[in-house]
C-alpha cells in the first residue's frame, strides 16, 4: 500500500497542499522551503500513531507546540489538517482514506484537540468525529482513535502504516562516534546513531543476506574495499562493522566504521534503510557526503528496490546528478515554492514551462532544478566581507 494523494492546511510552511503522490517522489526546492517540513507531515502521523509513547499531545509537544506546528500565513483559519488517501499503487482505486484537523484550546493549557477526524474504507465513511460520545465528554477529543488500539479497529491497517514510516538523515559523525558520545538517542533515531544496532538486531540470515548486497554495492562504490562484514567487540559486545580494504600486506586491511569516510557511512544507511522493509522510507538529501558519480545512479537503484519491494520513497534533495536520471517522469518531482503567504507545491509536470521542457528530452534536474534556485543567488559573491 502507498499513499496517493496528500491534502493538507496550515502545516508549517504551508498554507495548502493538494497532491498526488507517486511510488518514487522527489522534493526541490530553495532552502528554508520546507523540504523538511513536508516529511515532517507523515513523521508526525507516524509519531501519533505509534504504540509505544506515541499520540496526538506528544507528537504536538515534540515539536515545540501548536503555534510552531500552524503555518504563520493562517490569520483566519486557525484549523491544521492532514487528510491521506491510499492504494495498493498508483492507479489503482483508493482503498482508504484518513484525516486529521487540530485545533488548540483558547483557555486553561491550551491544549491541542481532535477538530476533526474521518476515515473512508473506500467509498464508505467508518469514521466521523466529533461524535456523540465526544460532544458529551469533550476531553476525549485530547486522543485521536488513530492512537487508540481499542478504537482503530476497523482501520488498523491504515494505523500500522503510519506506525512503520522509516525516516533517515544519517550523520556520520553520531554513528562514527557513538561510543564516546554515548548521549541521549531521539525517538526512533532519524540521525543513525543508534544504526549499529538497527543492523545488531535483525536476523542474522537477513542480515547476512543486505550485508552481501551492500557489499557489492560497496566493492563498486568504494575504491579497494573488498569486503563488509558485521562483528561484537568481544569485551563490551557492542555491535561494529569492519570493511576489509586491499593491502601489500594479508589481513592488514580491516577497519572498523570509525574508519570508514562519510560517504561510505551514509551509503551503508541508505542502502540497508532501502532494503530493511515494505514501510514508506523518506530520505532527506541522501546525496550528502557522496560521489557524484554514485548520486547519479540513486534514482535508478532506488526504483530497482521498488520493483521488487513496492516500497514508496520519498527524497528530498538539491542535487542536480541526482535528478538528472532520464527514468524520472515530472510527475514524480514536487516543486517547492515559497511565497509570503506560504509555500506552495506543484508537480513538476503541471507546470507548462518544464513540461515543454521534459518533453524535449531534458532531464528533470535540468528543467526544474533552475527553477528552484534563489533569484538573487549569484549576488552572494558580492558581498562585502571587509565591514
């Protein structure tokens, strides 16, 4: 199952998004757009929806509260709204469909509630909320039914979605150093620090089997790495993972992933995250600390796992190797437009002028990445540093 369409208002950036999605999509867009943000949207139903220590007054509270949650272009309407609709894939007629409004209370704590809440199996509506029961006790509106196992029911396969959403931005440095950082891992750990131990405790059958995939995939990207192996430190037992480089001298080549250079790390966690499960997986800028050579053929490698996997990605990114992959229709770009009444988003496709422009043989990267670049970008050299 992916989701096929995304309806939202007043998040963050954005005072209204209304698009379809593809099984691979990318985002672009200047900085400060709200690339993070529109990630942000399905991290934040994933957070609702968890079982351990997930829900709707966490998930709020966790990113700074309502006021930094509501988009500042929404004076009149004060109502933040996610609305997703699902298929088994692009095409297909939508199976189900979930929304979400929040609004916050105007006295007391000021807490945020449940505005709303629906949910379609189809063409039927199994949910509507407020319903009688939280007209007669208002505080049930503090939980979404989404967070609630006696209450999703009918639409747990929509919650257990949502539940398994994979987000990445691996920082090498919090994965190379972990030991001596040894500091607090955030909730499911989107920087990678705890990544070793993502890898300690599938299957050792699985984990053999994404190890030898990585390592192909390694041998070809990494000059003179030649093998990958996962080991435990035989005094703490820590999990590491120990890459065997060629060398004049036998068996003098093994270095432990304190070793290994940004790109290795980031590569090693973009390719398990991509093989790990069937989950919506978001990547955010992956192109970082990589090759361009190696940028250019993420796009591809990426839809090759779809293919067996049907797993849906969606990549934020500034890179123009990485959009550069003929494969890519406009369809599967979202551009970013930020404005002073919030950022707006389109499919690249739509858009006359790119159109024209894909349809002449360019690549998305060359017809919509100009298009996203700071109008004044080139007068950054002119500044005067002498003041």
């Amino acid at each position: 199952m992916i989701v096929t369409h995304l309806n939202a208002k007043n998040w963050r950036n954005f005072r209204q998004i209304d698009v379809d999605l593809r099984e691979r999509q990318f985002i672009v867009g200047p900085n400060a757009a709200g690339k993070s943000n529109f990630l942000d949207m399905f991290r934040f139903l994933r957070d609702i929806a968890k079982r351990e220590g997930g829900g709707l007054q966490k998930a709020i509270k966790d990113r700074g509260g309502v006021p930094k949650v509501r988009s500042l272009a929404a004076r009149r309407d004060p109502e933040i709204s996610i609305e997703l609709s699902f298929a088994e894939s692009v095409g297909e007629p939508v199976a189900w469909r979930y929304g979400l409004g929040i609004r916050q209370d105007t006295r007391g704590h000021r807490l945020p509630r449940v505005a709303w809440e629906n949910v379609w199996r189809g063409d039927e509506q199994i949910l509507m909320r407020p319903n009688p029961d939280d007209r007669t006790d208002p505080q049930r509106l503090t939980q979404t039914f989404l967070e609630q196992i006696g209450a999703n029911a009918e639409f747990r396969v929509v919650a257990r979605f949502l539940e398994t959403i994979t987000y990445l931005h691996l920082v090498p440095q919090l994965l190379r150093h972990a030991d001596q950082i040894q500091g607090r891992i955030i909730e499911d750990d989107p920087f990678g620090q705890a990544f070793l131990e993502r890898i300690a405790k599938t299957t050792e059958k699985r984990r053999r089997s994404r190890l030898r995939i990585i390592e192909d995939a390694l041998q070809i990207a990494v000059p003179q790495l030649e093998q990958l192996r996962f080991v435990r430190d035989k005094e703490s037992g820590r999990p590491h993972l120990e890459a065997l480089y060629s060398h004049w001298r036998p068996h003098a080549g093994w270095q432990r992933e304190d070793q290994f250079s940004d790109g290795t790390l980031r590569l090693i966690g973009l390719l398990w995250s991509l093989l790990e499960d069937e989950s919506m997986l978001l990547l955010e800028e992956p192109e970082q600390s990589l090759n361009a050579a190696i940028v250019a053929q993420l796009a591809p490698v990426i839809h090759r796992v779809q293919k067996r996997r049907r797993r849906q990605v969606i990549i934020s990114t500034h890179s123009d190797d990485l959009l550069n992959e003929k494969g890519i229709d406009g369809r599967e770009v979202l551009m970013l437009s930020p404005a002073a009444e919030g950022t707006s988003v389109s499919v690249a496709s739509d858009v006359a002028e790119i159109r024209v422009l894909l349809e002449s043989g360019l690549s998305a990267g060359e017809a919509v990445l100009p298009r996203s670049n700071p109008a004044r970008a080139e007068q950054l050299s002119l500044i005067d540093t002498a003041r």
